[in-house]
C-alpha cells in the first residue's frame, strides 16, 4: 500500500474569537491555497508568536475557524521558542502549554494549545476499507531513499470528509528526506488482538488467534 506524503510546515488553527482578537472585529481567513484535506485551507493571514526564549515571525493561518485555537510546530520551533510542546493528536490539547499570539490589530495570551503533531495518516471511509484500517489504529510506513528509515506510531485518521495522506512535520520529513508529493509504503497493521505484518501482498500473524494464517478480509 503506497501513501502519498504531505509535509506539514508549523501552523496554527484559530478560533473565531481568537481571530477577532488579531484581526479586528468582522475579521475573516481568505483563502491563499487548498490543501490536501477537502474544504481546508492556507490563508491569506499569518501571525507572530512569542515564546520565554525567542519569536517566530509569519505562522502561517489555516482555514476554517475551528472551535478552539491550536498551534502546531517541529520540536525545532519549540526550541527556538524556548519551550516544550507535546506530542499530541490534533484537537487533544488540554494541558498543553500556551504562548503569545501576535495579530496586526491585537495579542492574545493562550492559555494552551501549542503542540507537535502527533504523525497520521488521513483515510475517506472507502479507504480505511480497502486497506482494513481502523480509526485510531497504529501504522508503520517505510520510506525510501537514501536516508530512507522506518516511521512508527503513525495513526490512521478515518472520516468521511478525509483524503489518503500521511502528515508529518517538517523535522520528520528532513530526517527521511521527504517531500510532499512523495509516497510511502505501508508494512505493518498494529491491530487490537495482535499484530499483522504487511509486506506486499502477503499477511503474515504473530498472534496467536485461532485465524493464525488466514489473509484477513478487511486487507484485501
Ligand atoms: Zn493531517
């Protein structure tokens, strides 16, 4: 199974209200550039953010508005803004640390909501069933190339509103050697009862459940 990769550059994810503090009252995103996931967006609007030890100018806006504010950076941001950020599933923020949030008309303090992305891989409905993947399940995926390495605890994002993609940060994606654009090959399904190793087309089980050898359906 061959995933597309599409890096992603730090970021952040705005409330409405968050937005009106840094942009002004009736602000709206507008629209620069489609992303890979279907109805979201980068804008047009960035912001700075201050750390305890450093700032990092021009964060990129990404649309819609999302009930709560959420910024997402590469452990080498965190450095350079003098903090720890965890790593996290997107929207699973509670306990996370905040920081300063710079607008052209406002400053906000989050209070939390600055992680790294936990790595995932988005999956519509139709896919998640051809591949046998389940929402919340953990995958492998090997890369090629000459820095070529295996990525672990990727998890599987399935929705109706998803498009096959595996989302790294920019760290990750230099440690390999990635690009977006680029593809990577699925070799392990961590399921529930045991584990099922992907190579090709051949499924081999090292648990031992009664099924021991059969090709389960749902990997056809
Ligand atoms: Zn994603």
């Amino acid at each position: 199974m061959q995933i597309p990769v599409g890096v992603s550059a730090r970021h952040i994810h705005l409330s409405q209200e968050h937005l009106t503090v840094l942009f002004g009252a009736g602000a709206q995103l507008h629209p620069k550039k489609d992303l890979s996931q279907p109805g979201q967006f980068a804008a047009q609007e960035t912001v700075d953010v201050q750390g305890p030890r450093g700032k990092i100018e021009r964060v990129r806006v990404l649309g819609p508005v999302r009930p709560e504010t959420q910024l997402e950076i590469s452990q080498t941001d965190a450095l350079k803004l003098g903090m720890q950020a965890p790593v996290r599933e997107s929207g699973h923020i509670e306990g996370t640390p905040g920081l300063t949030v710079i607008g052209p008309q406002g400053q906000l303090d989050l209070q939390m909501g600055v992680i790294v992305a936990k790595r995932h891989v988005h999956f519509s409905l139709d896919e998640a069933r051809k591949y046998g993947v389940r929402d919340g399940q953990e995958l492998a995926l090997r890369t090629k190339g000459e820095r070529g390495l295996i990525f672990e605890h990727v998890t599987a994002r399935v929705s109706p509103t998803y498009k096959l993609d595996f989302h790294l940060d920019t760290d990750e994606a230099n440690a390999a050697g990635l690009h977006t654009g680029d593809e990577v090959e699925v070799i392990e399904l961590e399921h529930e009862h045991g584990q099922e190793h992907f190579h090709g087309n051949e499924i081999i089980r090292v648990d031992s459940s009664p099924d021991v050898g059969k090709t389960p359906e749902s990997v056809r």
